[in-house]
C-alpha cells in the first residue's frame, strides 16, 4: 500500500501536495511500473480527503505525463518519465581512498570573510532594527502584480522569453534612462546603461574590469564591507579614507589610487550626506590626478528634503564616475534589480563581462518593472515611502533623545538607519543578546571598521519596522542598558 501524508497545516493546497508527493515517488523509482495506482475512491478513503482532490491530482499527473489511463484497469506509471534516467550507482568500499583535498585545490576562500548576516526570521521579531529590509506592508502588492500579469501577456512572452545574450529590454532601459535618473540630475544615453541583478553585481563587475594586484583603490573607513571583500579578492592595495560628519574627506592622499569608491548621498554606513563643495573638490582631485570614482548611490531615493543634493555624476563632465543605482531600498531588495551608467566603452566590457556570468538579468522581471515604472506606479510608491519614512525619522530621532540621551548620532535627515556611538562602558555583544531574548534586533557597526574593531558603534534601522513600534522598542531597549554596563577599566 502507498504511503502519502497530507498536512492541512501547510500552506499548499491538498491536491498540491498529493500531486507533489506522488510525482517525486515516481521520479525515485518508489511506484512499481506495472501495477496500478490506488483508485481514487480508495485513496481518498485512506487519506480521509475527498474523492475529489484525488481525481484532480491523478488528472493533473496525466496531463504532466506523469501518469498513463488504461481502460478498466486504472492509472499506471508512465514510463516515459523514466527513460534517460541514469541508474543509481553501486557503492564502492571507500574506506582506504583518500578524500579530495578541498582546502588546497580553491584558489580564494571568500567564506572567510567577514561579511553581513542577518537572521532569516527577523520578521518574527517583534521590534526588527535591522538595515536593508522593507516592510512587506510597503510594497505595492496590487500595482506590482498587474504589471505582472500584463508583462506575461502573449505578446509580451513573444519579446522577452527568447535568449537576448547581451542585450537589455529597450523599454526598461528607457524608463531608466527618462524617469530614474533625471531624478538625479543624470543624463545618459541607452549605450551608457547596463541593467545589473541589484548593485553587488554592479560592484563587481566593476572591480573585474578595473582591479588587479597593483592597482590601488581607495574606499570609506567605516564603508560598505561588501566591496572590501570584492575588492580584497583582487588586489591588497586598498587605501581607507577617513569619513567625518559630511562623508568621505577628499584629499590629495588620493593621488596615488586608481579607483575610489564613494556613497555620497547617505555615507556607508553613518548615512551622512556629502556637500556639494566636497563632491566638487572629489571630481577636481579625480581630474587632476587621472583617477575613476564610482558612485554608490544606493539610498538617494529615500532622501526627504525638498531640493536634494544632485548626483556626484551629474556634475562629471570628463566621463571619470561611474554611477550605480538600485531599486533595493524602495521597491524590494529580493528583486536584485539595479542599473550602471558609465561611458560606453566600460558598459561595452561590463555587458561582456556579465554575459559570461549570466547573460543577462531575467527579461520578464525587466519588463514587469518597465510596466510598473511606465505607469508611474513607481513615482506614487517613492511619495509613500517619503511621508512612512520621515514620520519613522521623527519617532526614531525623538525616541533616542529620550530613552539613549548618551548615544552619539552623526546621522543627517534622509536614509533608512540610524549610526550611533555608544557609551565607552557599553558591552555590545551581551546588550544585543539581551535584546534578542525580548523580541528586538539590532546590528553592531563594528563590521564596517576595516582597521581595526570597533563594537562602540552600532546601526538601527527603521525601514523594516512599524512607526508605532519604533519607541516602544527603543525604551525596552534602554531599559536592558543597566545590565549590559561595564565598569570603566
């Protein structure tokens, strides 16, 4: 007798589950081919289900070949699904056999690095203040599905479900190209863009064309830990630039770096904003000194002020940033969907380079987002995400002041987090324990130091977080400080 178990609990339907189970029993070889399958009145019986969930999975088998109909005699394995298969290898005695030396055949060991982790639960928390996560409430779920669903329209299959090799959906280069970034003061043409799966592999696809051991690349110190590590699998020259309470401070030290890596609109991860003058003086330094600057501009959209300060490469007239930007932050990080915009010799490479990775991001995405970009679906998202997330700023500024009067803050209005430095008598790692115990995530700076470690900063978010729960969270967080002091040494 066939043994299926059939959980309610789950969220898949009966029948899906079924239909799941019976095709994986066939695939493993466990349904004999020459016997018949329960009927669906006995199966039915014996999974206390009705009759008809097991008639429509049986149905849902046959049109997926999965099974075959026989006159009277009922449904059989189909033994076309089978055919091709390799047979299961017999198991060799491999006890004296010495085992592959992993550890010496890798050439880079990228595991090693200190890297961003996050819990895959932290939406179970009661009070997540964690950084790079949206609120699920956020996204427009009615707007993002109808352009879903018009983007799997047949004439629409007809253009993206063909292997484009290099080449973009024209429609969303253009939407890129006359929407986003005009936003930014930015003016390129569709041979200047390249659409990238979100800013990392921007990033690195940039450091493969213009890193290599005895290039030198200058980056913020704290910065963005991600490009320290792409960085590091390329060259060892990196030289870390200073950053104070207006970003990354230009000057001539950088006359010996190659490449400079900057996020000017909300600094990484103290999410102060650049001035224009200093923006200025970084383009100045890059002419004079023939180096490259690319711009991060990864959390430009979620800036609240009414006249923002215009894009590092608004202001490039020598060709010298190379600007990347991404729909992380407003639309969702899960879609991996971002953009670079460069001179077109450097895109020529980097949409080469990206072909030999994986051709191209998914067309059907690309053209769901030129939709929802097109009908200016994304501009009303952008005025939601300004009003939730200013009100959020003002109950986080103004619950620090109350509950953390003894935290620094450096951040400037604008961003998605907070960057604070801590009491020097502070023990992070029991405090962040602590607060896990009651429901509350919070995230040490410490990862973003590249000299040295430094658990006297720490970053809150708020983008994942309901406004209403944000001092709440913050006063139960202040009340676990006592315990978490130390005596001053």
């Amino acid at each position: 007798m066939l043994l299926f178990h059939l959980d309610p609990a789950r969220p898949e339907s009966l029948q899906n589950q079924l239909r799941e189970q019976v095709a994986n029993a066939i695939l493993d070889g466990q349904i004999p081919v020459d016997k018949a399958l329960p009927s669906s009145r006995k199966l039915a019986e014996q999974l206390n289900v009705a009759r008809n969930t097991v008639v429509l999975a049986y149905e849902q088998l046959l049109d997926d070949g999965y099974l075959i109909a026989r006159s009277r005699s009922g449904y059989f394995v189909n033994t076309d699904v089978l055919e091709g298969r390799a047979e299961r290898p017999v198991r060799l005695n491999d006890i004296d056999a010495d085992p592959m030396p992993w550890e010496r055949l890798l050439t880079a060991r990228p595991s090693q690095q200190k890297a961003i982790r996050k819990p895959v639960d932290w939406h179970r928390y009661e009070y997540p203040f964690v950084y790079g996560q949206i609120d699920p409430a956020l996204f427009p779920t009615q707007h993002w599905r109808e352009c879903s669903r018009d983007s799997v329209s047949v004439p629409a299959i007809n253009r993206w479900s063909v292997d484009h090799f290099t080449e973009d959906d024209p429609a969303l280069i253009e939407q890129v190209r006359t929407r986003l970034l005009p936003r930014r003061g930015v003016w390129a043409r569709p041979e200047e863009i390249l659409i990238t799966m979100g800013t990392q592999q921007a990033l690195w696809t940039v450091a493969q064309l213009l890193l290599k051991p005895g290039r030198r690349l200058g980056m913020e110190n704290p910065g963005y830990v991600d490009m320290y590590n792409i960085a590091r699998l390329l060259t060892d020259d990196i030289q870390l630039l200073p950053v104070d309470a207006q970003g990354m401070r230009p000057d001539d030290s950088l006359g010996q770096c190659d490449l400079v890596y900057v996020t000017p609109s909300h600094q990484c991860p103290t999410a102060v904003t650049m001035p224009l003058q200093r923006r200025r003086h970084l383009l100045d330094l890059a002419e004079v000194n023939n180096f490259l600057v690319v711009e991060d501009d990864y959390d430009s959209e979620t800036n609240y002020q009414n006249n923002p300060t215009p894009a590092l490469k608004s202001l490039d007239r020598h060709q010298r940033v190379i600007y990347l930007g991404s729909l992380s932050k407003t639309l969702s990080p899960g879609l991996r969907l971002g953009y670079m915009v460069a001179h077109p010799t450097l895109i020529r490479e980097a949409r080469a380079i990206r072909r030999l990775m994986l051709r191209h991001p998914p067309t059907n995405n690309q053209r769901t987002l030129a939709l929802f970009l097109e009908r200016g679906y994304h501009d009303a998202l952008l005025r939601q995400i300004h009003r939730t997330f200013q009100r959020r700023w003002q109950r986080m500024s103004e619950a620090l002041a109350t509950h953390l009067p003894d935290f620094h803050t450096s951040s400037t209005m604008g961003g998605t987090s907070f960057w604070l430095r801590a009491p020097q008598e502070l023990d992070f790692r029991k405090w962040q324990a602590l607060a896990r115990k009651q429901s509350i995530l919070i995230e040490c700076g410490d990862i973003h130091y590249f000299d040295r470690s430094c658990s006297a900063h720490l970053r809150l978010g708020f983008s994942a977080i309901h406004e209403d729960r944000i001092e709440p969270g913050l006063k139960r967080l202040a009340d676990l400080l006592p315990e978490a002091m130390t005596a001053r040494r």
